[in-house]
C-alpha cells in the first residue's frame, strides 16, 4: 500500500514524532527485530526452492527461521530438520518451558497435533500452562519439576516417556550439560539445547550444582563445544544453531545419514547480539564470570 504526501502529512499530524518514539521505547526492541526477520524468512523461505545448489548448511538453516510460538526462530527450523528427516512418532519432550506459551514445542502440540511432556521448575507456571493447553485439548502434558542429573531419567519413566521420540528440547538455564549427561530413558531424533554464547568456543560448563537458580544471564549452562563434544559420545551430530546465538541442533547420526552435514562448532557458532549490545563482546562478557566455577570437558 503507498500513501501520498498529504496521507503522509496528516498521519505526523495525528501521531507525532515524540508519541511514536515514545512507542518504540516501550515495545521490547527484540520483539520488533523479530518481526522484521519473521517478514524476511518468509521471502527466504519462498526462494530457498530454487537457491543455487551450492548454497551452504548454514545459511540454508538461518533461512529456515521462522517464529511462531518459540522464542526466536526455532519454530522453523524444527520444521524444516523434520521435513527432511521425517517423523517416527510426533512425539516431544521439553525442559524449561516456562507457561507453555512461547517454547520450543508449542507450535507442534497446537498445530499439528504432536503428543509430548512439557516440565518447568515454576509451579505457577506450570499451572498457567495446564489451563492453557487443557483449553485447547492438546496432547501436551506439563508436569512441574525442578529437573536434576540424579532425577530426570525417573521423572521421564514416571510419566510414560520412555525409548525412541522425535525430538527432545532442553532450556533450564543452568545443569544442562549434567543433564544431558545424565539422560538415558528416551532416545531422541532430534535434539534442541540452549547454549550459552558468552562462553565463546571454550569446551567449559558450569559446575555441577544440584540446587542451582539462574541469577545471571552470563553464568549459566555449556558452551557449543561442550555440548557438542557430548552429542558426539551419545551419536549426534550438530547441523546448526539459530542465528541469534540461543540455540543448537543435533540430529541422530542414523537420522541425519544423507540429509544434513556435521557442522563444527566454529562453523555453526552464532553471538547473542542481545548480549553483545549489554554487556560487550565476547570476551568481556566472559571476563565477567572466569572467575567462577567452571569444568573443561
């Protein structure tokens, strides 16, 4: 739609600059930028069909990126892993999902039917995420939890989720990497980990701490390589990571036989440019917290 110059002298008149500028402070500034990028994916998307056959990995998965109830671009890309690797059970598992409402899995559950658990730490949460999905009678089933190392494989037996699932997603901003360790009851095709990008490509974690809360948006959880040194032992590869340095992708390696590539850590890494614009590059994002306790793994 193009508007004239007299539209265009009429709309200042009625929305000036101040009160305009007053509405852009006040709307969270990565909300607006996802917008945007959600507009771009969709061109991206369209013409990804007739790319030239050299395009790369990467830049096939960020084109990928598409929001619709995770919290970037995750939404697409798990469509797009599952739309070359296929689906055995349209089945789930989630960690740290706060209300339900924007997460890894929701998309799945309220538009194409999939069945899985959903478990967060907040009791309040997992309430509001109860009448959320109990309203719209999903196949979700959210269960509150304070997940551990000790307790996960239990917690997934006790609530009937158990063997092969298409994908698993873990985000509890904290004992990660020990977690993930730890699991064995499920085999997951798919696997979506949080990363934390301030760690750059150090192969560290944080501590194992049972009792741990996130405080700090700089402490918290594995870096790529870790988490990628660790998916290599239990037979994934990693094929990507959303571009605003949240999250990484691993698939089965039987699974991704053909269909997706190993990508290294240095080739996948994404920044958060969240973090960047508060608290620096990455190495002053890390010299704010070497001095704590961290593993090399």
């Amino acid at each position: 739609m193009f508007y004239s110059s007299k539209e265009k002298e009429i709309a200042k008149k009625v929305f000036p600059r101040a009160v305009v500028s007053f509405f852009r402070k006040i709307v969270y500034p990565e909300k607006l930028n996802l917008i945007e990028k959600n507009l771009n994916s969709l061109f991206c998307q369209h013409y990804q069909k007739i790319a030239a056959p050299d395009t790369d990995q990467k830049t096939a998965f960020k084109n990928a990126e598409f929001k619709v109830c995770s919290k970037v671009g995750e939404d697409g890309l798990i469509l797009y892993i599952f739309s070359k690797v296929g689906t055995v059970n349209h089945t789930f598992v989630e960690f740290g999902v706060e209300e339900g409402r924007e997460c890894n899995t929701a998309n799945l559950s309220l538009n194409f039917g999939w069945r899985g658990l959903l478990v967060d730490a907040g009791k309040e949460d997992i309430e509001k995420a109860k009448a959320f999905y109990g309203a719209r009678s999903c196949k979700a089933k959210p269960v509150h939890c304070f997940i551990t190392a000790e307790n996960v494989n239990q917690l997934l037996k006790d609530n009937g989720f158990q063997g092969e699932i298409d994908l698993f997603s873990m985000d509890i901003d904290g004992n990660d990497y020990w977690v993930f360790k730890a699991l064995n009851a499920i085999n997951p095709r798919v696997i979506v980990a949080e990363y934390n990008a301030s760690l750059g490509l150090r192969p560290i974690t944080m501590k194992y701490n049972p009792d741990f809360h996130y405080q700090s948006d700089l402490y918290f959880g594995a870096s790529l390589t870790a988490l990628t040194k660790l998916a290599n032992v239990k037979g994934y590869i990693l094929i990507g990571c959303d571009s605003n340095g949240h999250d990484a992708f691993f698939v089965r390696k039987d699974a991704a036989q053909g269909k997706f590539a190993e990508l290294s850590p240095e080739k996948a890494f994404y920044p958060n440019p969240h973090l960047i614009q508060k608290f620096g590059g990455l190495e002053e994002q890390f010299n704010k917290i070497k001095h704590l306790e961290f593993i090399h793994v």
